[in-house]
C-alpha cells in the first residue's frame, strides 16, 4: 500500500489548501484522507492506516490539542507523526502540542516549500 | 491612539496580503471606503481574539470576490460552487488573517487565543464605531476589516517595540 496522510481541520477550505499544498511541495501521497474534527479523525484512525497526520489545533468538538492526547494513549496509532497547522501564535500552544507528541508545526497561511520543509523529513 | 492606527494599518495590509496572496494568489491594495462601495452584496465574519485582550475583529468582501476564490481553490466552473464553500473560505481567510495579525502585532513569546469565526451580517455589526477599519481592494472587489477592542490602551501596550 502507497503512503497515506490524514488532514483534520474543520474547514473544507483549508483542507482543500492543504491537499493542494502537498501536491505543489511534490510529496508523494497515494490517498489523502480528510477528517473534520479530533473526534472524527480517532473514529476513521480505528479503521485505516495513515503515515502521517496534519491537524489544526483550534477546531470545535474536538480540537488538536485534545486529540492529540487521545491518539497518544492508543498504542496502534502513538507512533503515527503529527504535524500542527495553526494560526495559534506564541510559545505555550506549540510547546504543549510538542509534549503530547507533535513532531512540528506549520503556522498559516503556509507555502508548499514550508511543507516540504517540515512535513519532507518526516516520510 | 495615532501609533496603535498607524501599527494597525501597516501590519494588516502585510498580513492581508500574505493570505489573500497564498490562499488565493490574489494581491491586495489600500482604498477608501469610496473605493469599496458597491452595489454588489458583501459576505461579513467576525471572530474574537480572548487573550491577551478582548479584540473582535470582522472581515466583509464581495460575493464575486470568494466565488472567484473557490473556483481557483477548487477548480471548479461557476455553476459547481456551493453556498457553504464560501461560507467555509471567507471564515478561513478570517481565522488565518486574525492569527498572522496577533503575531505581526504582538511580541514573540506573547500568546493569544482566538475563537471560531463566525458568519456575520450587517445587521449584527457594533453600533459603536469601530476602533480601527480598513478598506483594500482585491482583483477591484473590496475587502473591509473592522477592528473592536475594548480596552485599547492595553492593546497598545502589548504592541511589538
């Protein structure tokens, strides 16, 4: 099976951007999947294989921050790298993502080459 | 007040820019409210920013503007465009638009915290004058940002040196 990246953002636009910005950076993902929430995304995690993850932080429901503290207590997908895509500014938001396991971060609005920057050393 | 106005001005044409121009390939440039009258209808979203200071900050543009948007974003023709796109892309240049800003504006390790936006009508808008409002045009369709804090004072203590 081809590498597999999950988008969760509540808006269909910035998943949109997202996808778009992958294909532009030249990273090669055979499906990207999309979810709309935390909580969406743990539910479509239980039943698909991902290689990486691209998550907001501020999102209703469930946001980042939270799913990023459910996803590390469930062994079948800890491992899976999760890179933050956030408006969210100073230190203290970032710092807490990375202690819950976040291997980076992407502030909006980003280019392709800042994905690839950040999102090429992880695959 | 002048400096808070100036510092406005300046950092929000920068960060406008950024985003109307990485979402959507689109330059913006400064206007007048003159500029920006038009018999077309706007779309208008409002989002808080909670911290540091209580700050709503509201965006409105044309209709035609954001239909063009969605059919770059999306490559879709006219008739392909669904209401709740616009919705859901003029709601995103808000939220990315607020976050650039508090960062241009505030010092580097100052955090914030912004709400979900939301959509917005006319009728909704503060009756107060707004403490700060801009008017840009983007491919000649307008894009007006309102700013309402209520404490401006202390906004312009937490501003960059």
């Amino acid at each position: 099976m081809g590498k597999r990246v999950l988008v969760i953002d509540d808006s269909s636009t910035m998943r949109k951007i997202v996808s778009r910005s992958l294909r532009q950076a030249g990273l090669e993902f055979d499906e990207i999947l999309e979810a709309g929430d935390g909580q969406e995304a743990l539910s479509l995690l239980a039943k698909e294989k991902v290689d990486l993850i691209l998550s907001d932080i501020n999102m209703p429901n469930m946001d980042g921050i939270e799913f990023l503290r459910q996803k590390k207590e469930i062994a079948a997908i800890k491992d899976i790298p999760v890179v933050m895509i956030t408006t969210e500014g100073g230190a203290d938001i970032i710092g807490e993502a990375k202690s819950l396991g976040a291997a980076g971060n992407v502030k909006k609005p980003f280019t392709p080459d800042m994905i690839n920057e950040v999102i090429g050393a992880l695959i | 007040m002048e400096r808070l106005q100036a510092v406005l001005q300046e950092k929000l044409t920068e960060v406008l820019d950024e985003t109307f121009g990485s979402m959507a390939f689109l330059g913006v440039c400064e206007a007048s409210a003159a500029d920006c009258a038009t018999a077309g209808s706007l779309r208008e979203a409002q989002l808080l920013v909670t911290e540091p200071v209580l700050m709503e900050l509201h965006l409105a543009t044309s209709e035609a503007l954001l239909r063009q948007m969605v059919e770059t974003l999306y490559n879709f023709d006219a008739d392909q465009i669904e209401e709740h796109l616009i919705n859901d892309l003029l709601a995103e240049i808000l939220n990315t638009l607020a976050g650039r800003l508090m960062t241009a504006l505030l010092p580097e390790q100052q955090t914030f915290a912004l709400s979900l936006p939301e959509l917005a009508s006319e009728e909704e808008r503060l009756d107060d004058k707004p403490l700060f409002e801009a008017f840009y045009l983007a491919d000649d369709e307008p894009v007006i940002v309102r700013l309402q804090a209520s404490g401006p004072q202390a906004l312009l203590n937490l501003l960059q040196p």
